[in-house]
C-alpha cells in the first residue's frame, strides 16, 4: 500500500528539476538572442545618429551656398537697376537737351 | 547501487576536465568580447573621424563659395565701369573721352584686382558676358586640400567594421550557451553529465570556429589584415 503513494513524491522532484532546467536554457539562450539584438540595435542606432549629423553638415553647406548665391544675384540685380536707372535718366536729359536746342550738351 | 559503485571513482576527474574546459571557455568568451570591443571602438573610430572629415570638406567649400562670390561681385562691378570706360571714350566729347581713358589707367587696375582670375581669365568668360563662376568654384576645390578628403570611404570601413562586430557577437552568444551546457553538465551526473558535456563542446567548437571565419572574411573585405 505504501509504495503507490511513494513513487511520486520521489519523482515529482526530478521532474520540476527538468523543468527548471529547461527554463533555464530556454532564458539563456532567449538572453544571449536578446543581447545580440541589442547590439545590432545599437549598430543601427548608431549608424542613424551619424547620418543624421552628416547630413545636417550638408544641410548647413548647402544652407550658406545659398545665401551666398542669393546675396550675390541680388546684388548683381541691384547694381542692374541702379545703371539702367542712371541710364534712363541720362537719356531723358539728353533729350530735354537737344529739345530746349542745346545739342552739344545733348 | 551501481551508480553509487562507479561515480566515487571517475566524478573527481570528469569534475576536473569540465572545470579545466570551463576556464578554457571562459577565457576565450573574455578574448571574443575583447575582440569584439575592440572592433566596436575601431567602427566608432571611423565614424567620428569621417564626420570630422565631412565638417573640413564643407568648411573648405563654404570657404570657395564665398571667395568665389566675393570675386563675382568684384567682377560685375569691373565689368560695369569697364564698360562705361569705354562708353566714354568711345564718346565724341573730348572731356568724356579724357574722363574715359583717366577711368581706364587708374580706376579699373584697382577693381580689377579684387575680381581676379574671374574678371581676367577668359576660361571664365560666358559668351553672354557673363562669368562662369560654376567654373571657378571646381577649380578652387579642384585645388584645396581639404576637397580631396573623402568621409565616406571612412563611413563605409566604419560600417564594415560595424557589421563585423554584429557577427562576432553572434560568435560570443554561442561560447555563453556553450558556457551554460558545460556549467550544468558540472551539476549533474553520470550519462547527463557526458550529453551536456557534449553539447557544451558542440558549441564551444562552432563559437572558436566562427570567430576566426569572421575575422578572416572581413579581413579580406577591408582589403588586408586588421
């Protein structure tokens, strides 16, 4: 009678042993998968902050090219007006000039 | 009973032999997370050194944008009086003629140096009348230091280097689990002891295998041994 009642408790042990055991390898393994992906995570991350701060180099090159060019076209484009404007007003004075008869000053 | 006869004799030694592979394995998990370190260091290296290389690049070139376009201005400001130089003295007014060739000899010279090689050289001179200041900004790059500097061929050995230390990480996950499989057959006994013995070799072996295979191929990859 006693030895159907003893067998259990004697393996029961065991098996949560097992048990235990496989979990164990099963949070290894899942911890190195894991930290392997952190690596690579890293990497990643890494990888993005750099390109985010060579392209923001670029950017801000890119940035004072073009106010370079624009500051100089504006300036070129105001020195345009301001002979044009000079011009014009040269020859309307040569055409009061010549109108009020004074075609050598004209 | 017939465990009890035969551990007392072997366990000692077979004790032994997994703590003596353990150590082994230890030490060359510390070599491999040495390595890998080290290869981390190296692609974080290149890296910051390409992006030190890239901020040079862009200050050389900020640096022939704006000497390019100071020149343009001095340019467009010759060639404005230059022309109206000529207006004068091709004028039929003996004053504006004088005013023109007075222009010529002591005004012009002067802005003239400002604008140079743009407003002098004629590889620069447009058939519109206009200067190619396109032209001018490659020849100064052509010629400054700074331009012959390439970041990404450091990026791209950085990320070599980046990819490597993925693949040796892959090489210490497997000395960890061959670690974990030699520590339990450390605690156990008899045929469970020699199978995770086993498996722990087993992964021991393919981990010291991978480690060099990787270091070879990215060896070859970045072109010589690092």
């Amino acid at each position: 009678m006693s030895d159907p009642v003893s067998t259990p408790t004697l393996r029961s042990p065991e098996r949560w042993k097992t048990a235990a055991l496989v979990l164990t390898i099963a949070t290894t393994v899942f911890a190195s998968i894991l930290a392997a992906l952190q690596t690579d995570a890293d990497i990643r991350a890494s990888t993005a902050n750099r390109d985010s701060q060579f392209l923001a180099v670029l950017g801000t090159g890119e940035l004072q090219r073009a106010g370079l060019a624009a500051n100089y076209e504006i300036t070129v484009l105001g020195e345009l007006f301001k002979h044009s404007q000079v011009g014009t007003v040269f020859e309307l004075t040569a055409l009061e000039q010549e109108s009020r008869g004074e075609d050598r000053l004209a | 009973m017939k465990y009890a006869d035969a551990e007392p004799a072997g366990q000692p030694r077979r004790e032994l032999a997994t703590a003596n592979v353990i150590a082994i394995v230890s030490l060359t998990t510390a070599l491999a997370v040495w390595w890998t370190s080290i290869i981390a260091s190296s692609a974080a290296d290149l890296s910051r050194h390409g992006l030190i290389d890239a901020i040079k690049v862009q200050a050389g070139a900020s640096e022939d944008w704006r000497k390019a376009y100071e020149e343009a201005a001095s340019a467009a400001r010759f060639s404005a009086y230059a022309a109206e130089a000529e207006a004068l003295v091709s004028s039929a007014d003996p004053a504006a003629q004088a005013r023109g060739e007075n222009l010529k000899a002591y005004l012009l010279p002067n802005l003239q140096l400002p604008a140079a090689p743009l407003a002098t050289d004629p590889v620069y001179a447009l058939p519109s009348g206009a200067y190619d200041i396109a032209e001018r900004i490659e020849d100064l790059q052509a010629g400054s230091d700074l331009a012959a500097l390439d970041p990404e061929a450091s990026f791209a050995r950085g990320d070599r280097m980046a990819s490597q230390q993925r693949w040796l990480v892959v090489g210490s996950v497997l000395l960890a689990i061959s670690l974990f499989w030699l520590a339990v057959a450390q605690i156990t006994h008899a045929r469970r002891r020699a199978l995770t013995f086993v498996v722990g070799l087993a992964f021991f072996g393919a981990g010291v295998s991978w480690l060099p295979v990787i270091g070879a191929v990215y060896a070859l990859l970045n072109g010589g041994a690092q």
